[in-house]
C-alpha cells in the first residue's frame, strides 16, 4: 500500500514538463558563458489568456524541452515586479499608480506603450536583438514552428 502511495506521489513529476526560467540579473552570466536566444514572457496575475497559455505550454513536452535546450526564458510578471532592472545597459524600474502600477521595462519592450497587451512575447537573438514580437495567445504549434526557426539562426 505504501509503495501505491508513493507512486501516486510521483506520477505527477514524470508527466509534467517544466521551462527552466532565469531572471534578468541572471542574463547577463549566462549569455556571457553560453549566448543563445532570449524569449521574455511578460504577463499578468489577473490575465486570463495568460493563464490558458501557460497551461498549454507547460503541458506540450516538445515546447518545453526546445525552450529548455536553445533557449533562455525570463517570465516578467509586469505589474508585480517591483525591483529595478539592468537590461541592455539601462536600468529600468517600476512605476506605481495608486494602488497598482506597470514596469518601466514593459513599455520599454512593448510597441503599443498606450494599452500593454497580455500575454506579449519578445524573442532576441544571440545579440539581444528583436527577432520576434508576438502579443496575444501564441498557439503551441505556432510558437513550436517560430521556435524551431529561431534556434538555427
């Protein structure tokens, strides 16, 4: 019985996908010691697409093991992120208003910096420079195939 326990405890760990994610402090070591494509995931707590999305990638094991091996992912909740951040050589910080607020880094990646739209994805290649722009639910087919592109370049 013991043993069924167990098993039943573990399923989960062998079933599930998990995207290996860094920070933007991180970024910097990393591309230094192995340059390789950046995708920056930026969403909401309160965003439901975003939510709908993440469970569909996380659950497509090819995704996350093309993202795991090519590529370095940083998820930027936007609106919760409060600590200033070093990026391409600026340093960008968070911007309060009232009881919310938006990181000053999400409208420096954003093209619409009226109304942010969630889920926005920024892909960069090895030079951090912009080689895709996605905003909205990205299909797991679709971001397989743009991927799969990207990882050759």
């Amino acid at each position: 019985m013991k043993n069924f326990i167990l098993f039943l405890m573990l399923v989960p760990c062998f079933c599930l996908s998990q995207m290996k994610t860094g920070t933007f402090s991180d970024l910097e070591t990393l591309m230094g010691k192995d340059p390789r494509p950046v995708i920056i995931h930026l969403y909401t707590d309160w965003c439901s697409v975003c939510k709908m999305e993440k469970k569909a990638l996380n659950n497509d094991k090819e995704i996350t093991d093309l993202i795991n091996a090519n590529f370095y992912l940083i998820n930027f909740e936007t609106e919760k992120t409060k600590e200033n951040i070093k990026f391409q050589g600026r340093e960008f910080e968070y911007l309060p208003n009232g009881n919310s607020g938006i990181h000053e880094l999400a409208l420096a990646l954003s093209k619409n910096k009226d109304q942010l739209v969630y889920p926005l994805w920024i892909v960069l290649d090895k030079n951090q420079k912009l080689v895709y722009y996605h905003e909205g639910f990205w299909v797991p087919e679709n971001m397989k195939q743009k991927l799969l592109e990207i990882s050759v370049l």
